[in-house]
C-alpha cells in the first residue's frame, strides 16, 4: 500500500475538504500502489494546488486534478484558430457562459502544474530535459472526471484540438486498471531514469516543492531563535512602508520570514519576493518549515519566488504576470532589494490591496549588479530602519569586511557588521589569505581540499568554493574529480553538459547563447543545500546562503571590474566559520597585505610553496 502523505488527520482539516472523486481517487491509488509510492493530496505548489501528486523514485511522478462535473452541464467551443473554450450552463439564466481560459480547464490546469513543477519547483529536470528530450515523459498529467466513464469522458473532449493528457472515468479505479494505465505511461517500476533521479535527489526535491520537507525539521530550534529589540519593532504588518537597511548576517532575512508566516497566520495573503533565483529556494525553505511549525496549513497563503519568475517581460510586456495567487496582496515583502530596479518595485506596489503593508530590505554592500540606490530612493518608502548586528558573522570576518570596504571607500548605508557571535563561536575561527596566478590558486585549492575532507571534524556538506566565473567553476569540479571526490552541487551545467548542447544545438540550429542562458537558469534555481556533497557556486548565486567553511577563488573578469569590491565582500561575508580567498587579482593583492598587517587574516601557510 502507497505511503499517504499528509497524513489523514490533516487530510481532514484541509481549509477545502477533499470532493468525492479526491477521495475516491486517493483510496483507489492507495490501494494500487506499492510501498514505493507516495500519494501526496491537495499539496501545494507555491500557490498552485493540483488535487494529486503521485510518485516512486524508481518510476517517475503524476499530477492528477480531479474533477466532480456533470459534463452534461459543459460544453466545449473550438475555434478556427484552434483555441477552444469551455462552456457551462448558467443555473438561472440557462445561459452558456465562458469560463476563464487556463484557471478552470482542467486539461490545461494539470499541463500547468507539470510545467511549474519543471521550469519552477524541481528546475533540474528541466535542464535535464533541454538535454534529453525524453526526460519529459518523466511527470504524466492525468484529468479524472468523477461521475462518468472513461469512454465517456474521451467522447465527450475529443473535440479538443491536440488533446494530450491523460483522461479517465470510474470505471478506471480498479487496481489493475489504474496499475495499468500508468503503466502505459511509464510510470512502473523500471524506468529508464531511475538512476537520475535518485542522483539530483528527486525524491526530497519533490517534498520540498510540495511543502512536506523532509529535511531541516531539527533546525526548526534556529528559525525559533529569539529576535533582538530593533527587529521585534519590524515584525508589525499595519498599513505602511518601511525600509530597512541591513548589513550581512543581521537577521533581515530572519525577519521576513517571520512576518509572512505571522501575516499568513492571520489569514493574510503574502508575497515574498527577491531578486537572486537560487535564494528564492533558501526563503521557501525557511517559510515552509516555520509555517508548518505553526500549524499544517498555514504555508498556503504565501506565495514566494524571485522578481522575473513572476514579471519575465516587464519591459516588453507589462501586464505577463505569473503569480498563482492573482488576488491583491496584503503583505508584501522584497528580500535583497539592492538589486531591485526603480520600476521592478513600482510594479510590485501595484498588486498591493487597500492598506497592504511593504517592507523593502537591502543590503548596498553587496550591490553586485551596480543597481542605482538613488533612483530606488525616489520611491515612497518609509525609512530608514538600520539592523547592523551579525549573530553569523565571526568578529575577524566582521572587520576584515569592514575593512574592504573602508579600503574601496564604499562605505554605504547599511553601514559597518557589528559581530555579536558569541566567544565560543569565534575561538575556530581562521581566516587565510593567497595571493597567486591561477595555476598556483588551482594547486591549492587541491590541496586544502584534500586536508579538508580528511579532517573529520569537517562535514563535506559544510564546504564552499566560491568563483566568479563558470569557467572558474570547471576549473575546481576538475580538482574534485582528481580527488576522486562525488560529483558537487553546482549552480551551473558540467562542461560535458555545456558540449552536448552546443552540438545538439549546431545539429538543430539554435541559437546556443539563448538555450545556454535557459540551461543555466535551470541549473542556478536548482541550486540547494541538502545532501551531502561540497558545493561549488558562482558568487553571485550563493548571495545569501551561508556555510562553516567557504573557499573563495577570486579571479573576477573583466566586465566584473566596477562590482568587484562588492562580489568579494558578498564572499567574505558568507561565511559562519572558516574563509579562504585565493586571490588572482593584482589590484586586491595590496589590500590583502593590509590586512594581514591588521590580523583580520592570516598569509596562506603553503603561499612559500606556490611562490
């Protein structure tokens, strides 16, 4: 028997109860189903909610939505173009009336849900299937209609133009027919990409993307920590803006996840939203956890995601706008709002409801895209707060950012890192720093990666090596796999997997750059903490993230140059414990002599042995 997950209890407290057919159809696939199975019921998918999900690591994944219609009472109108519209009787009037064209077809609700599940929740599926074609028939829609037959209900849509998911009627709730048709889709035991989906962990990838993580609830205690004074007094969610100016590691972050949990828990709809994609993984993750903590529904009012996942066309076509939740917001909430543009947050102020609340938090430090603060501060937004404590950041690290700063006089508004870290967090702490060519930096990073991971002290899931470029990036999976060390998790596509799609797209004709540039988003909405294995991620897309040991290849190209300052200081202040910087850049080689002088770092040990 499959795995129900949640469990019934919650099942029966769902703010909408499960329809007849949802509870015909789960019983029916709990019944079918072997323990390797999971049936997931009414989840929910960042503000979408199929009726079913079903899924085994070694067969692949279905979406049902269920339907309890009397299609006597539907009709359906094709048009000459092909497009078509669904119809249903008014009541009163006896009149047809057209429902809306996505929201309330079944046939496109369920193609929607794969398709946010692709390009959306689990990403590297999709970069997988950019690859390999065949990787779609991984996750098979299915529409059930409740009160017919199937041969009724294939009658009655066979008007559809290219009518491609999966339809059937009661008649196919048997074991043996239900084992059956998925079977005839693939989804049995067997598959040919099993092997895949255990590597890219599907299996917590798909619990995280339904709001049921499996990882993450001992670390429930951290998102409990108690806050300080000044971001108690930014926890309010009443009727007015508010700006925030935070240095790194000061809890700006913390305190929005609190306030859309606590509007949530108010029956608020909330918006949160960043600009960086792999952090819009870190923030879901945080929200689902505390949300649930609180209570099994409660994550369902929040929507969370980064800006042009929402508004892809801003400029070429304003009104595109992909939200799930479309109503007007009560509360909403903008994550590292330094690179926000002028007009990014006037439309985002446009889906607020009567009275909503906005909080905008930024960090100018870490501007990495040179984003124009002067231009944000033309908008109405009440300010300024200023949160300057860093309970993360060692005190060493702490001034050795300070310090970068001072140096490039790019001081800022969010003003210098206070370390509050308490004297047992900072008696670990070592800072080192290499300046070198990069074959020398490429030879160290071997070699401290080889001491690391035979320190068993240090968790491999607790390093870092930070780049600034992807080439940079292969350099090290290069090192790692000379290790002979598993494969890490990246944020960008293997250079074998850049190869393949230059051929494959030399062999269609397309234009490599544009499918280069969908591949790599794939890879950096991917990008996530769990599992085992080191990581090795761009600057840019580790930008709020954090773990006890980063390693910083520092070798920005050229068109980095203006933003250099603020792409090490973003580096430097990853860090919970350990930092090393391997610098190849000339210029920064008199800062970091600076602060060796100082004792905010130490000279590498190995730098007499590489120059």
């Amino acid at each position: 028997m499959a795995i129900l997950v949640p469990d019934r209890a919650e099942i029966d407290s769902l703010p909408q109860e499960l329809t007849d057919g949802e509870e015909a159809l789960m019983e029916a696939l709990l019944k079918a189903l072997d323990d390797n199975w999971t049936v997931y019921v009414q989840p929910h998918l960042n503000g979408l909610r199929p009726d079913i999900v079903i899924f085994s690591e070694d067969a692949g994944i279905g979406v049902f939505e269920v339907k309890d219609w009397n299609l006597d009472s539907y009709r359906i109108i094709v048009h000459e173009n092909g497009r078509y519209d669904w119809q249903v009787r008014d009541r009163d009037t006896e009149k047809w009336v057209t429902l809306s064209q996505e929201d309330d077809c079944p046939l496109k609700q369920v193609k929607k849900y794969r398709q946010s599940i692709f390009q959306y929740e689990i990403p590297v599926l999709d970069a997988k299937r950019m690859l390999n074609k065949n990787v779609h028939s991984l996750i098979q829609p299915f529409v059930y209609f409740h009160n017919h037959t199937t041969d009724d209900v294939e009658n009655r849509l066979k008007s559809i133009p290219n009518q491609s998911s999966n339809v059937f009627g009661n008649d196919k709730l048997e074991p043996n027919h239900l084992q059956q048709m998925l079977a005839n889709r693939h989804l049995c035991h067997g598959s040919k990409f099993a092997r895949m989906m255990e590597e890219i962990g599907l299996a917590d990838r798909l619990a995280n993307a339904l709001a049921y993580p499996k990882h993450g609830k001992t670390d429930i205690q951290n998102l409990l920590a108690p806050l300080n004074k000044k971001q108690k007094d930014l926890l309010p969610n009443d009727s007015r803006s508010r700006r925030v100016f935070g240095a790194a590691g000061s809890g700006k972050t913390f305190v929005l996840v609190h306030k859309a949990v606590n509007a949530a828990r108010d029956g608020k709809k909330v918006f949160l939203v960043c600009f960086n994609i792999t952090m819009a993984n870190y923030l879901r993750d945080l929200v689902t956890r505390l949300a649930r903590h609180y209570g099994s529904h409660y994550h369902r009012n929040i929507e969370v995601g980064h800006f042009h996942r929402f508004f892809p066309y801003l400029e070429e076509n304003p009104d595109v706008d992909n939200r799930s939740m479309k109503k007007p917001i009560d509360v909403l909430l903008i994550d590292e709002g330094q690179d926000f543009e002028r007009a990014w947050i006037q439309k985002l102020q446009k889906i607020g409801a009567s009275g909503y609340h906005l909080m905008f938090c930024e960090d100018d430090r870490q501007n990495i895209y040179g984003k124009s603060v002067k231009e944000r501060e033309k908008i109405p937004i009440r300010g300024k707060n200023l949160l300057k404590e860093s309970y993360r950041i060692p005190e060493q690290t702490a001034k050795l950012a300070n310090a970068l700063a001072s140096w490039a006089k790019q001081e800022g508004e969010s003003g210098s890192v206070e370390s509050i870290k308490s004297p047992q967090g900072n008696l670990l702490v070592r800072n080192l720093w290499f300046d070198g060519t990069n074959d020398e930096i490429v030879n160290v990073i071997r070699e401290d990666v080889k001491d690391l991971v035979q320190d068993k002290n240090t968790a491999r899931a607790d390093i870092a090596i930070l780049v600034c470029t992807v080439n940079d990036g292969w350099q090290v999976c290069q090192v790692l796999d000379e290790l002979k060390l598993p494969k890490p998790q990246c944020n960008f596509e293997s250079k074998e997997d850049n190869t393949k799609l230059f051929n494959k797209c030399k062999d269609e004709q397309k234009n490599f750059k544009e499918e280069l540039n969908k591949l790599r988003r794939s890879y950096k909405a991917s990008f996530w903490m769990q599992g085992g294995r080191i990581k090795v991620c761009t600057i840019h897309s580790f930008k709020g993230w954090e773990l006890n040991n980063i390693l910083v290849f520092f070798n920005p190209e050229e068109e980095q140059e203006e933003a250099k300052v603020p792409l090490l200081y973003t580096a430097i202040t990853r860090t919970q414990q350990n930092l090393t910087i391997y610098n190849a850049d000339l210029k920064l080689s008199q800062f970091g002599k600076i602060v060796i002088s100082e004792n905010y770092i130490e000279q590498h040990p190995k730098t007499k042995y590489f120059i």
